[in-house]
C-alpha cells in the first residue's frame, strides 16, 4: 500500500546517504533531506488522517511461543503518538506473538484511563500495557519483559520511530543463522587505541553483513533480538542499573554481554529507522550524545571500571 511504499522510498534514501563514500556523503545529506522531510511529513498525515480507519483495521495478533515479543516503553510526552509505532509493528512482514508497552505508575497515575484512546484500541489486538513502581528510563522497555518471560524470544524498539516492513524478518533470519547471539539491525563498532577504548562518538556504525563479535554493540533503536537461549537475569541488577547506567541501556546490556561472552551480529543493511517528527524534542540520544559532557562517555567509563573490562577483553 501507499504507506509501505513511502517507508521503502525513504529507506531508499537513507541507503544512498548512509553508504555513500565519504566525499559524496555531504553532498547526498543536502540533497536527500527535503525528501525525507517531505516523506516524513506525507506519511504521518495520512495515518493522523485516517488513524480510526487503520487502527480498526489492523487484525489481532496471534499469540505462540514461536514467535518473539516486542518489548518496549513510553513517557507522557510521546504517549499519543505511540499509536503510529505499534502500527508499524502490526505491519510487519513477520509479526509478533504480543507487543509490551511498560509504563510507570507515578507518570500515568490514573493506570489505564491515563491512556489516550488510539493506545487503548491496540489493547484487544495483542497490545499488552503494564505499569511498574520504579522507573529505570531506557531499561524499562527490557527489564519487566525480561523477568517475565524468560522462555520467549524479545524484540526491543523505541517509541520515536516507524520501523520498516521486515524489521522482524530480518532479525529472525540473523538468528537463525546465529542462534546464541544478540541480534541487530544496526551495530557500531567498539574502536580502542593503546588498549585504551576510543570516546563513543567514534565508534563507527558497520553495515555490511559481518560474524558475531565481542566488539559490536547493539543499536536498540534499530531493534535488537535477545534469543530465549540467552539466560536474562544476567541482565537484571538493577542496583548497578541505577549507580552505573541509568541513562544508557544499549551500554548496559553491551557491558554484561561482553562478561558472559555472548558475541553480537549483524544481518543486511538496516537503514535508520524513519523518525517521528517533533519526538526528539526531549531525548536521551541527545544528552547521551552531548559534544560537550558526552554521557555514553562517563557511563562507559562506570561499566568498564566496575566490570574490568579491558579492549583486550573484548578479543
């Protein structure tokens, strides 16, 4: 339909500006930004347009052990909008057994009359909404789903983002054939110089189709697939959550990865996901991402330390 046609163009573009060579890619950003802002625009008209029709269109999920969850999480600010990310689940070419959202009791006080009325209608479709007591921002969308189904494949996404079509597919294909890893869509590369570890904004983003590794980290904004193989309460302390790496779980999730040797892959290219747009208005990615007091940089430094985690460990 209109709507997957538009999210393969703007994929399209992504790919030409992503994957361009280093002297073409200022040049292709420049060109390719009025048409993903253009693109941007068009599709979350339509769907604000036509949300009533397409919500009540979607068929229900059908739950099975075979297929994975995906897990995710929200605030007040993004909350109306969450309806368009569950949509671009719904869409996959794969869909899921049943799509968590956790919330937090204090931010949505009146629990599920705090909800705006598009999220309520994914509540019969497969759309499970629960609230916890304590908010760990970004790990709330793995730590609850991670304590409570421990014999199912979990799928993490963000709550910014309209993901593709075979978002899913692609991170089943990846774990079929590396069952034991981490799978994602898109992975940087964990750069050191002297066995000391390089500053997070220059570890840089590997697209092309690689084996497992100790030195990648998984992008949870691509989507990442943790296998039921894996055991998940290695990733639930959640007193060093809070003193380590409250703001940055993509790090958390690395350090204890890399302790319990469990190597993440890649599959085929994974353009960036199509953005929300006014969602960056407040971000983690931003603060985390500072040029001036870079956060990764002061959490990566807490994980190692408290770990021991050395480049030379990483190999």
């Amino acid at each position: 339909n209109m709507y997957n046609k538009l999210l393969n163009f703007y994929f399209f573009v992504e790919k030409k500006t992503e994957l361009s060579k280093k002297l073409n890619k200022k040049i292709y950003r420049l060109l390719c930004k009025p048409w993903k802002v253009m693109i941007q625009c068009t599709l979350i008209k339509f769907l604000k347009a036509n949300k009533t029709k397409i919500i009540n269109g979607i068929e229900p999920l059908n739950d099975s052990k075979e297929l994975p969850i995906v897990s995710l999480t929200t605030f007040p600010k993004r909350i109306d909008n969450l309806w368009i990310v569950l949509w671009s689940i719904y869409n996959q070419s794969i869909r899921p057994g049943k799509i968590i959202v956790t919330l937090i009791k204090e931010e949505f006080p009146n629990g599920l009359e705090s909800l705006p009325t598009t999220l309520k209608l994914f509540l019969t479709k497969g759309t499970e909404v629960q609230f916890h007591d304590t908010n760990l921002k970004p790990h709330n969308k793995y730590f609850y789903t991670f304590q409570q189904y421990k014999n199912r494949d979990i799928i993490t996404i963000d709550d910014d983002l309209i993901y593709y079509k075979n978002t899913i597919e692609n991170l089943i294909n990846i774990q079929k054939k590396w069952p034991n890893c981490v799978c994602a869509n898109r992975i940087q590369q964990i750069l050191s110089s002297n066995n000391l570890f390089l500053p997070h904004k220059e570890w840089p983003l590997i697209y092309n189709k690689i084996k497992p590794s100790n030195q990648y980290l998984a992008l949870g904004y691509g989507g990442v697939l943790y296998p039921k193989s894996l055991s998940y309460d290695i990733f639930l302390d959640i007193n060093s959550i809070k003193k380590l790496s409250l703001n940055a779980d993509d790090l958390w999730l690395k350090s204890v990865e890399i302790i319990n040797k469990i190597p993440v892959v890649n599959g085929d290219y994974y353009a960036y996901p199509l953005m929300i747009p006014s969602s960056q208005k407040i971000s983690l990615r931003h603060l985390n991402n500072n040029e001036i007091n870079p956060l990764n940089d002061k959490q990566w430094n807490n994980l190692i330390n408290f770990w021991k985690i050395s480049p030379s460990t990483l190999n």
